[in-house]
C-alpha cells in the first residue's frame, strides 16, 4: 500500500496498525451512503450482479457486499479500539477489501 503523507499527521504503516479489521457499522452506513449519492449523481457504476436493482441504495449496498467500492476508510481518533488517540496525530488507511463486514458475515452464516 502506498504511504500517504499528510500535513496533520502520518499514516501508520500497515504492521503497526492498532485498529480491528472489522468494519464498523457506522462506517458501512456512511460507505453505503456516500456511494450512494454518487451513484444518483451519474458517477460510473462497478461491474457487478445488478439482480435487477435500479435504485442507487441498492445498488450501493451490493457494491458493498462484492467489496468493489473504490473507497479507502481513514481512522483516526475516536474510531481507533477502546477509543484511543493516536498521540503523534497518525491515522490509518483501510482499503475496503482489507476489511471483514461483519453484517455481511453474520448475514451469510443464517
């Protein structure tokens, strides 16, 4: 993964990461629902199993499910574990394929 250097702090390599790769469900919804605008808006769709569906939240939703939304989800401050700063300001980047959706796999288990 490429470093992404920033002016208020600095990207944790990926060995250091502090945080679950679990994805959170406040992070799903903004995901789904950002894509989702963007899909309304004319952005070009991924290539995915449609199943029909027309309507951008849903469509959202698959993209989310086939992990072929092409976001990189930035932690840092209170989304860290037990709610800890980072002290010298870092964050760190997820690609949305390096994270588990644990409503996706709870779904899959019923």
């Amino acid at each position: 993964m490429e470093e992404i250097e920033q002016s208020s702090g600095e990207r944790q390599p990926n060995a250091r990461r502090v945080t679950r790769n679990t994805l959170t469900k406040y992070e799903r919804a903004r995901l789904i629902g950002a894509r989702a605008v963007q899909l309304a808006h004319g952005a070009p769709m991924a290539e995915i199993d449609r199943k029909g569906a027309v309507d951008p939240l849903e469509l959202a939703r698959i993209e989310l499910l086939e992990k072929k939304i092409p976001f990189i989800i930035r932690r840092a401050g209170s989304w860290l574990l037990h709610h800890r700063y980072l002290p010298d300001g870092s964050f760190e980047d997820w690609k949305l394929s390096e994270l588990d959706d644990a409503k996706t796999d709870f779904d899959a288990r019923r």
